[in-house]
C-alpha cells in the first residue's frame, strides 16, 4: 500500500510527500518502527528544498489519522544517507537494507525492507540530496545560497514554544534546527501543527545522537568484492544511498541468456543441499520452551532454515497496529534455537499481522544467494485483511529459483471451500518484483522449487471427535488421512495441484490443551486435525522427514518440520565461460550471415568541364545479396547534407529485395548559389558520399571534376576589373579579383582604373543596340507574352 497518501494528509499547502517508506529505527537493542517520508516543497523563484519526515504509527499507515509526526530532518548541505553493514555480520544481498543518516548534529539508523519501494525511496533521496552521490562534492557553486528551509518555520517555531529556547534561535543552521532535527526528549509536539489537526499522540523513549561504533559504511566494500559474493545479482546499493542504472539487456544480451538457458545442463550441474522446513501455530503465546528440540534435534546442520509461525499474537493490536513485540520474541527464539555446529545468516523476515517467515542460511553459502524478494497477500476480513493469507520469500540459490510459502487459510471444519479459495488468491495475487523493471514480476509457480508450509486448516470429516480419537491411540493414521480434507481436495485437483506431501506417520496436532498433550477438553471439544503441513513441488526433491514435536508444549498446535535434500544446479565456471564463448562465436556467425551487403558498379565518378547551368549525370548501380536492406547516403561528420550544393543523388535513399538492382543517379548542377566559389576556386568539384546500408557497413564514393570559370555568378566589380575573357585568365588571378574588395585611395580615388561596365554588359548591350532595331516588336511580343503566362497562372 502507498503510505505516501496518509503523510500527504499532514501536509500543508505547497508539501509534497514524493515518497514513503516503512523502516525500522534502530538504537542499540530497541527496534522502533518508522515510516520516512521524503517531501518537497517548491520554492517561489522556482527552486525547491527537501526534508525527511519520521513519523510514528501503531497500524498500516491509510489516513492522516493513523501517523504522529515525530521529527523531521532538512535535506540539506550535510546531510547523507549511507548503506552501511553492521560489524561481523554477512551482507546478502536481498537481505533487510541497513542506512545510516547522519547531519551536523545528528546519526540515525534505519533498517528498510529490501525491494523496489526501498530502491525508489532510496534513489529519490539521493536525487533530492545537494550533495553529489558520487564523489561527495557540492551540487552548488559558491554563487548558490545556502537552502534556508523556511517553509519549515511552522513546525520550528511551534516546537520552541513548546520546548526550552535554545541559543540558536530561529536562524540555526541547516540539519540542525532546533526542536526537531535532534534526538531525544519525549513525546511528539507535533500533533497540533496540522493543517487538519490529525495524528494519534505516542509515547516516545530517549533516543541516543551517538554513532554507533559497530556500524561501519558499506563502502569499505568494493562493488567488485559484493559482484564476486553475490553471484548473477544486478542490483548494487552505492555508498551514497544511490542506486545504480541497472543495464537494459539489448536484443542480443537477450538471445544470449536464452541460449544460456536452454543450455543450463551443459554447464551445470546438480548438487545436494540439505534445507530444514518448520511451521508452528503458537496462538499467540511467546517463546517459554527452547526451540533446539524443534530446529535441531537429530538432524545435520541444514544448509538453509525456512521456519514459519501463524497466529503470532492474537490481541486486537497486532490486527489493527503494524508493530508487535511478538516478532522479537520469536525471532530471537528461533536464532538461538539454530544448529549449534554450524552458524547461520539471516537472509529475510516478513511478517503480515500474525503469520511470519524467517530464512537463514549458512554463512558460507551466502554468497550464492542472490535476487531476494519478499511479499504478503491478506485473505482474511473481506478477502484482504492479514488476519488469513500467506508471506512468501523468493530467492535465487547458485542457479536454481525458489519460493517458499508460509500461509494461514481460512478455519472451521465447514469452510474448505473457503480455504481453497485462499489458497488461489495467494497464488494469483503473490507477484515478486524483479530486478529489471521492464521485466514482468515473478509468480509463486514461475520457480524451479516451491516449499508450502503452515496452518492450512483442513479438518477431518465424516468422523466424529471419539472414532478419530481411537484410531489415533490404534495409530492407524492410514484409515484416518482417508477422511482428510486436504487429501479429498488434493485428489479432486481442487488446490495443490502438482504439490506432493510426504506420508503423515505422526497424530495430528491440533488441537490440545495449551501447556499438555491432552486433547481439547474446552466445551468446543474440537476434532483432532492434521492441520500444520508441508507440501512441496519441483524437481530433484527427496523428503528425508516429516514430523510433528510433541516435546512443545507453548500452543494449542504441535509444531512440525520437514527435512529435505534439494538438488541445486551449481555452475561450473569453466564450462560456462565455454558455452558462453560457443554461444558468442554462434551468434557472431550468424548475425555476419545476415548483414546486408551490395556491390557498387562504380565508385568513383568525374565529372569534364562542368559549365554553368548544364546538367551532367553520372550514373552507378547498386546490387543486393541475400538480405533485404536499406540503404541512404548519410552526412559525414560535421556537415549537414549528405553531399555539397551543387550535387544530388537520385533517389537518396531506399529498400532493395535480396538479389535486385537499383540506378542511383549523381547530378551535378552549378547555379547562381554554387558558381561565384566554383569561379573564384574556393570550392571545388570533390566530394565524398558516404552510402550506408541499415545493420551493415558503409560504401565510399568519389566525385570529382573541373568547373569552367564564367561571368555568370560573378561579381560585377570583378568583372570590371577583367578586361579578358575570364576562361583566359589563370584560377589565381580569378579568386584574387574575386575576394578583392573595391580598394579606394585616400583622395577618394581608384588605385586601379577598372572599366565602367564589364566587358561583358558592354557587348549584350551593343549587341542588341546593333540587332534589336531590326526586330522591333521582338521585345514588345515577348514581354506581352509573358504577361499572359502570368495571368494565367495567378
């Protein structure tokens, strides 16, 4: 849910909340929960200033009503926001995302969930921060002023009526504003600072400023060393809480994986790993019993622990309020209750209300464990409530995808047409995120392996509560798993389908009295019920146990747990850098196989004496192979047409069919554009064409030529200066008299004594002086003429 909506409710006018996560506050052994809001404000001369804003909640943040703004924090100059790795412990990537934010006078701590909401919110901020991510230096210049936060008065100066004055005042300096950008002191003031007055009071412990010493950045680690732990992941968290593009695979990286897919056997292969699956029903008891009898008594040290729980805590809190301190509880239970021969890192928690999943695995398999996700789907209180539904986890192990399902379906012996239908939304609604968001996301069947574990409450029917008591105490657990519903829906296709479960050769556990191994004695005298399961689907799957722990005596459920040998495709790095290499050199063939490629019946063309305004053609054809192309002559560097003024090609550009020819004609044409630097040998009749076929390479072409010198297109003072044909005088001559400006001597006088008309002018005029008059209706016909060609136009 965006809880971006029920901060943006507490706003005042101009704030935007531009994006919300929920974390965990984390000072020493405390865990408080916090949800951050990144909010911006646009300032008048059109800039814009940031802040964090912490709030307090007690349940999933919907409206205004449900958050209580605790403190806020400037983005400003000092301000920074680091993933860091606490001290001794393995960083896994997918694993809960540890931050520290620090200011002037200030340090935080935070765990985020990992996933794509964090990733945003983590890549907002760093877009928001003044400091650049990645070489620590100011986004500002020294003209830039320093981000006043004014807009943040309301709440300073309402909380320093509240709180002792401080010497600051009202001008602290950015990150540490008085009242609010320091940690400590009690409850938050900040309820009345509403625009709508909204915000449940909470009771706030001490908080310390300190460092913690244990906490060192993550940037101690280089991105090569996290690349070499974390096998094939994508995604890397920079020191600076910004979040690197993640490369879009083109159509070829594409091909490749595909190939590599198809392929995976060749450069793999299976190896055994041990994984211990738990489920427990603890009716909202805590911990009173060590769990060792339950996660570790007689058995190897598991490679990977999948343990779930349902019904954590049952007090109306946990349904209504996020925070529950059963999660700790448990939690700390199960990490001590662990192998003692092995050590173990966490990899996940998540928790929806009361049903909860815990992933750890062996420190030395860590760096194998790659592309974590976790989600929650609510199938309780009107199909979307956490009271009923499931927690997943996903994750990549060596090369091999898997999922596990921690569920809590719908009760009563009457509804398993309930409970089915809780088992299909959680497959149709349980989407996991990947790591290219281009990418559709992951469902709970899209995995190599799917573990399915909890309370999935299906009863025993058609017996009533003494015959299934006595075939229990007969042990005759066959005849009685006759009348299991989950084995009748099984069978009927209805749910599960293509799950397997292992035989049950233990009584059921549900439902004693708390504290015993008695059965229910209460006025409900509820039936005996196989109700905790564990079913999986997948390939190379050995089920080595299954069994329920009647040494657990804390809830009305027995717990149950499942060992198993999974056959994971581990990558042998020498074969796969061969597949690789074959699959490269395949496709390199193939796409040489396929690139378009002509021949030219001319390449280079020379154009004779080029004279004014006389077309010259010059003709070449072009062609095709075996795959269909386009072609298109294509600007050189630096220019902007394919080709000069005075030349075309004809057509430019078009599309040949394989074994098919075209004429592309050159035409070189001088007009009165192009002549006077043709004249004067600025330009010259060269040129280079550059002919480009789409996906395949380029083709030069060569033009050349003379151009005749004439009158037409030069200047009329030059030609003043021309007293021979301009055919006669050298090229040097003509580009000097044509770039000379009309020089003027200091009395005003010409240095040189040019002709009064050109030559040129002279002789046309003469010459229709001595032969017009003979043809005196000559130019009174043709302009007549002309008229009515006009007129006929317009």
């Amino acid at each position: 849910m965006d809880q971006s909506v029920a901060i943006q409710e507490t706003l005042a006018e101009g704030e935007y909340c531009v994006i919300a996560v929920q974390g965990v506050l984390c000072e020493g052994d405390s865990r408080q929960s916090r949800l951050l809001g990144l909010v911006r404000y646009r300032l008048e001369h059109g800039g814009q200033e940031h802040a964090l804003f912490l709030y307090t909640h007690r349940r999933m943040a919907i409206t205004g009503d449900d958050v209580s703004l605790d403190q806020i924090v400037p983005v400003s100059r000092d301000f920074t926001l680091e993933e860091v790795s606490p001290d001794g412990e393995l960083y896994i990537l997918g694993s809960d995302v540890t931050v520290q934010l620090d200011t002037a006078e200030l340090s935080l701590v935070f765990q985020l969930p990992f996933g794509s909401q964090t990733r945003m919110f983590l890549h907002e901020v760093a877009r928001a921060c003044p400091v650049c991510p990645i070489c620590s230096c100011t986004a500002f210049d020294s003209a830039t002023r320093d981000p006043e936060f004014l807009w943040l008065s309301r709440y300073r100066c309402a909380e320093l009526d509240l709180e002792m004055p401080t010497p600051r005042g009202c001008n602290s300096a950015p990150g540490t504003w008085p009242g609010y950008a320091t940690i400590g002191g009690g409850g938050s003031n900040f309820d009345g600072l509403r625009p709508n007055g909204k915000g449940v009071p909470v009771d706030q412990s001490s908080r310390g400023q300190d460092k913690p010493e244990s906490l060192q950045p993550r940037q101690n680690k280089s991105k090569s060393e996290i690349t070499d732990m974390v096998r094939s992941s994508t995604i890397t968290v920079s020191d600076k809480a910004h979040i690197l593009s993640m490369q879009k695979f083109g159509l070829r990286d594409t091909i490749v994986k595909s190939h590599l897919l198809q392929k995976e056997e060749d450069y793999t292969y299976i190896q055994n790993f041990r994984l211990f699956v738990g489920t427990y029903n603890v009716n909202g008891q805590s911990p009173k019993e060590c769990l060792r009898l339950w996660l570790s008594n007689g058995i190897q040290a598991p490679d990977v622990y999948c343990v779930g729980f349902q019904e954590l805590d049952l007090s109306k809190e946990a349904f209504f309020f996020h925070d529950t301190p059963k999660e700790e509880e448990w939690f700390k239970a199960v990490s001590e209750g662990l192998h003692p021969d092995a050590k173990y890192a966490k990899v996940k928690l998540i928790r929806l209300v009361g049903i909860m999943l815990l992933l750890y695995v062996k420190q030395e398999h860590a760096a194998y464990i790659s592309e974590v996700e976790a989600e929650t789907v609510g199938t309780g209180i009107m199909g979307r409530m956490g009271n009923k539904g499931g927690v997943a986890i996903r994750f990549q192990f060596h090369n091999t995808s898997i999922c596990v399902v921690n569920s809590h379906l719908a009760a009563h012996i009457e509804e398993y047409e309930r409970r089915n239908q809780d088992y299909k939304d959680i497959c149709s609604r349980m989407q996991f995120c990947q790591p290219d968001p281009s990418l559709p996301p992951l469902t709970i069947s899209s995995h190599d392996v799917i573990l399915w574990l909890g309370d999935l409450n299906y009863r025993i029917e058609e017996l009533d509560v003494e015959k299934v008591k006595k075939l229990i105490e007969e042990k005759d657990f066959q005849t009685l798993y006759a009348y299991d519903q989950l084995k009748i829906q099984v069978a009927a296709k209805t749910v599960f389908e293509g799950f397997t479960e292992g035989e049950l050769t233990f009584q059921p556990t549900y439902k004693y009295d708390t504290g015993s191994d008695d059965w229910d004695t209460s006025e409900k005298c509820r039936a005996p019920a196989w109700c905790d399961r564990i079913l999986w689907k997948g390939k190379n799957i050995t089920q080595l146990s299954y069994q329920s722990h009647m040494a657990l005596k804390t809830s009305d459920h027995k717990p149950v747990s499942s060992v198993f040998d999974i056959g994971v495709r581990v990558v042998n790095d020498e074969l796969y850098r061969k597949t690789l290499e074959e699959i490269v050199r395949s496709l390199d063939k193939m796409e040489n196989a396929n690139i378009p490629s002509v021949s030219l019946s001319k390449r280079e063309f020379c154009f004779q004496n080029v004279k004014y305004r006389q077309l010259k053609i010059e003709s070449f054809t072009i062609h095709n192979g075996q795959v269909p192309c386009h072609f298109e002559f294509i600007n050189k560097p630096d220019e902007e047409s394919y080709c000069k003024q005075w030349l075309n090609a004809n057509p430019s550009r078009g599309f040949l069919l394989p074994d098919s020819d075209i004429e592309i004609k050159l035409e070189l044409f001088v007009n009165k554009t192009t002549a006077t630097k043709l004249n004067s040998g600025e330009d010259k009749i060269e040129d280079i064409l550059v002919l480009h076929l789409d996906r395949g390479k380029d083709y030069f072409l060569s033009v050349s030529g003379n151009y005749l010198p004439s009158c037409f297109g030069s200047p009329i003072h030059t030609l003043c200066y021309m007293r021979e044909p301009i055919l006669d005088l050298p090229l040097e001559t003509i580009s000097e008299l044509t770039l000379m400006p009309i020089r003027i001597g200091d009395d005003g006088s010409q240095l040189e004594s040019p002709m009064e008309i050109p030559k040129e002018l002279w002789m046309m005029v003469d010459y229709l002086y001595r032969n017009a008059a003979q043809q005196l209706a000559y130019l009174a016909a043709y302009c007549f003429e002309t008229q009515l060609v006009t007129k006929s136009l317009i």
